[in-house]
C-alpha cells in the first residue's frame, strides 16, 4: 500500500509540474494534476477489460500467437 500511495503523490506531482511549467499556471497545473490521473484510471479499467478479453481468445496454431520484436 505504501508503494502505491507514493506512485499517486509522484504521479499527481508529475503532472502538476509539466501543466505549470507548460503554461505558467498554478490553477492549471491543479486541474491536470486532478483531472489527468482520474481520467488515466477510467482508462486503465477498460484498457483492463479489453486485456482480458483477448488474453481468454484461444491462440491459432498459425505460429503467429507471439509478437516478433
């Protein structure tokens, strides 16, 4: 727990300073250090969903199943 309480202050901090330092307001760089973490969470749910749906696709015996990097 200690680990992601301190992800989300490194997160919300993160934010913070980019939107300040990209527009030189500290009401801005509030709004996106609120606004962007809640909106990447909601994301991160359906980018979940999504993930588990094709993990539970049966793989095709093409030889394709494992991405070449």
């Amino acid at each position: 727990m200690k680990k992601t309480i301190t992800f989300a202050i490194m997160h919300f901090a993160v934010a913070f300073t980019v939107a300040y330092l990209l527009t030189g307001s500290m009401v801005v760089g509030g709004l996106v250090a609120l606004v962007e973490p809640a909106v990447n969470t909601v994301a991160f749910y359906f980018h979940e969903m999504v993930w588990k749906k094709l993990e539970e696709k049966p793989e095709s015996d093409s030889g394709m199943s494992q991405l070449a990097l």
